[in-house]
C-alpha cells in the first residue's frame, strides 16, 4: 500500500507499464541501475561506492491477513529500484530521484522525530530514523534513487525504497542488522514515520524473497519458508493486470479494515484473527452481531486458510491447482471484505472468461492490480480479452506485466 499515501508521488504514468493489450517483459536488468550510477555520478561528480537493489512484489495470495497476524505468499517482481550510494560526513543525507527529479537533503534535526520531511524522501527519511532509534550508527550518505517500479499500482515501490535504501545504509556504515531483523525496521519506517498503518508483508518480500520462489510468511512469527514456484516449468505464467483504477480513498478504507479486524479479534477474544481456526469459524461468526464485522472476520480467517491450502499445493507441485483458491479469495475481497472496484473485477471476470486458471486483486485494494494464473501461450490473449472488455466497460486501458519470482533486496 502506501503507493497511494505516497505524499508527492509523480502521477502513476511517469513508471507505467506496457500500454493495453501489449504484455511487457520487465525493463532489461542492467538498465536501472545504470541509470541510478549515471544520476550519482551527474549529481554529485564522482562515482557511488555502490548500488544496492530492492524489487516491487504481487502477492500470490493472503490478502489483508499480515496485521491479523496471519500468513502471505508474495513473490519479488523483476522490476526493481535501486539506490546508488556513497557515504557523506557527519549526519547529513542528500537523496536525489530520478523520477521527480529532486534533491532533498535532511540532517540529524529531521530525523531525530517522525514526520519531519515530507514527500517521497518520507520513506528515506523514515529509514534513517528507524535505524537510529534502533540504537544504530548511521553513515551520513549521498544517495541516488531510480526504479521500474510503477508508483501508485499497488506494487510496493515504498517498500522497495525503503529496502534498498536500508540495505545501503547497513552495508555503507558496516551496521549490525541481519535481513531478518530488516522488514520490521523499514515497517516501523513506514508506520511511525510516514504514517501509513501497514502489515509487515511488504518490506518481507521486498527484502527476503528468493528468485524462483513465494515467500511463505507467517506474519507473527516472521519465519519464512521459500515455496519453489517455477511457473516456466509448468508451461504457466502470471500475468500481473495494472486496473489503472484511480485509487478511491485507500489510505481511509485501509485504516478502517484494520481497525474492524482488531476490534473483531476483541470482541472474540483473542490476540488477533489469526487465532480463529477455520474449524471454529461458524462460532466464531455465530459469537458477533454485526453483519459486517461477520464478513470482515470471515474473509481474514478463510483467506489464511486458502494460503496454508496454496502452499500445500506448490509444495506438491500442483502450480495449476492454485488456480480455484486465487479466485475465491477475488470473491472474499470482493463480496466479504468490501476492497475491489468495477475495474478490478472487470478485469478479473475477463481473465477468467478468457481461460485464466484463477485470478485475483492483489495488494490493499480499492484500485491497483490483479494477477491471472494463465498458460504461458494464452498471456496474450488473456490480456488482449482484458482490454476488450475494459474498452467495452469504458475503462481507462489497462497495463500488463509478465511476473517471475525474482530476488529481495541485495547489493549489485
Ligand atoms: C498493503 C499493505 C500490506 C498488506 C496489504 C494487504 O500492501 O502495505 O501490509 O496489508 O496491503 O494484504
């Protein structure tokens, strides 16, 4: 999430994706970080000491279930931001961005309280002052900011800056933080700096994920467990949908799903929903008066249940068999947790009808992306039914990407 809180975010077209109809392989690999050298060197004149890249992330399925403390399964999308860097005196930090094209620097007055520089260097800002309230010695540092992630689709480009600047800043000031330790920070960077009230799932993926591999996460435990999904095996592919749908009050809408799962969690006793077994669902539901809270509740814990389902699938090797599971969990966002918009189930409804296996929302809602489960030979026929059906419904066109499970934050 967060795209959409992103303060002073260029519009979601300055990154977008493929225009309608066309599947676009991701940006080539050196691209991106080629431009975030030349944006150092041009900057500050002198080469960075390195570059350090984190990727943007769809989540396969488990939506909504990271702040009940339940389980995810994101993988790391092949687009990807990149930082290049270079260690500056004293407590100072300069950061340029290649999409807006400004440079913002800030020193220890602004980071030593939450809220204190505005704007997309929020997120920079936000990591300098989560590591050093964590008690770490931060390097001051010039850093240079490019990325392929689409802002504003719901693919996590805050969670990839805040990983990739994390991972610089640890690697420049020799910091003690191992990547388990690092989600938690750049979430504390997010939630108590910038101010958005996200799960943990993003900056997990953004930072832990493995190329060729989901992240199985269980969300209060933090313990992973890499599930192989090796989509070009099984002939597949998963075709990530941008619904180009204008994001309607999200930042609100998300704070208000939140809050209705913890206020549930009390009213049935229990730490978070998590701890509703899908067994003891019917009573659980049977215990709350509220029509919606009962939906609410019901979309979280059958959602957890569908990712455990998932993930003994992939783990049997059963790729195609996920596909019934993407598309219930579609309908639960849809008709129990209230977060879709026409565009996305418009969008979800044409894959299907176009051979999909399954498809889903993916992401917080209200606007962002959908991912389809497709043979690898019908991508483009799938995204071509997709673009029919949104020029039929009088939809702004559509984007399309082709998403392969690649790696978490690292240094180039
Ligand atoms: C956003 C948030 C995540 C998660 C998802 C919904 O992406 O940042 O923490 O809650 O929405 O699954």
């Amino acid at each position: 999430m967060t795209d959409p809180a992103h303060p002073s975010s260029p519009p979601a077209d300055a990154a977008a994706p493929a225009s309608a109809g066309e599947v676009a392989s991701p940006a080539p690999a050196g691209d991106v970080a080629d431009r975030a050298a030349a944006g150092f060197r041009q900057r500050y004149g002198a080469p960075a000491a390195g570059r350090w890249a984190a990727p943007g992330r769809v989540n396969l399925i488990g939506e909504h279930t990271d702040y009940n403390d339940g389980f995810v399964l994101p993988f790391a999308l092949p687009l990807r931001t990149v930082v290049a860097a270079a260690p500056d005196d004293g407590d100072r930090w300069t950061v340029w961005s290649e999409l807006t094209g400004d440079q913002v620097g800030f020193g220890a007055d602004e980071v030593a309280a939450p809220g204190r520089v505005p704007g997309w260097a929020a997120y920079v800002a936000g990591v300098v002052w989560a590591l050093r309230e964590a008690g770490h010695r931060v390097p001051g540092a010039r850093l240079a900011v490019a990325s392929d992630v689409p802002l504003g689709s719901g693919l996590s480009s805050s969670a990839a800056l805040e990983a990739a600047v994390l991972a610089a800043l640890v690697d420049l000031g020799g910091l003690d933080l191992p990547a388990e330790g690092r989600p938690r920070l750049a979430q504390r960077a997010e939630n108590a700096y910038v101010g958005a009230p996200t799960g943990i799932m993003d900056q997990s993926a953004a930072i832990r994920c493995r190329a060729g591999h989901a992240l199985f996460l269980d969300c209060r435990t933090e313990a992973v467990e890499h599930i192989p999904f090796d989509l070009a095996a099984a002939g597949l592919a998963v075709l990530v949908i941008d619904s180009r749908a204008p994001h309607r009050h999200a930042d609100g809408e998300y704070a208000s799903r939140r809050a209705a799962c913890e206020k549930a969690a009390g009213l049935l006793g229990v730490p978070a929903l998590r701890d509703v077994a899908a067994a003891d669902l019917d009573d659980a539901l049977a215990r709350l008066d509220d029509d919606e809270t009962r939906r609410r509740v019901r979309h979280v814990v059958t959602e957890d249940q569908r990712v455990l389902d998932a993930v003994a699938l992939l783990r049997a090797g059963r790729v195609r068999d996920i596909g019934p599971l993407l598309t219930a969990s579609h309908a639960s966002m849809r008709d129990d947790f209230e977060i879709t918009v026409p565009e996305v189930d418009t969008a979800v409804e044409a894959a299907l009808a176009a051979g999909a296996y399954g498809a889903r929302m993916t992401g917080g809602g209200f606007g962002g992306c959908v991912l389809a489960l497709v043979d690898a030979d019908r991508a483009d026929a799938v995204a071509d039914a997709v673009t029919t059906r949104y020029a039929e419904r009088g939809f702004r066109a559509p984007g399309f990407h082709l998403a392969t499970p690649a790696p978490g934050a690292h240094r180039l």
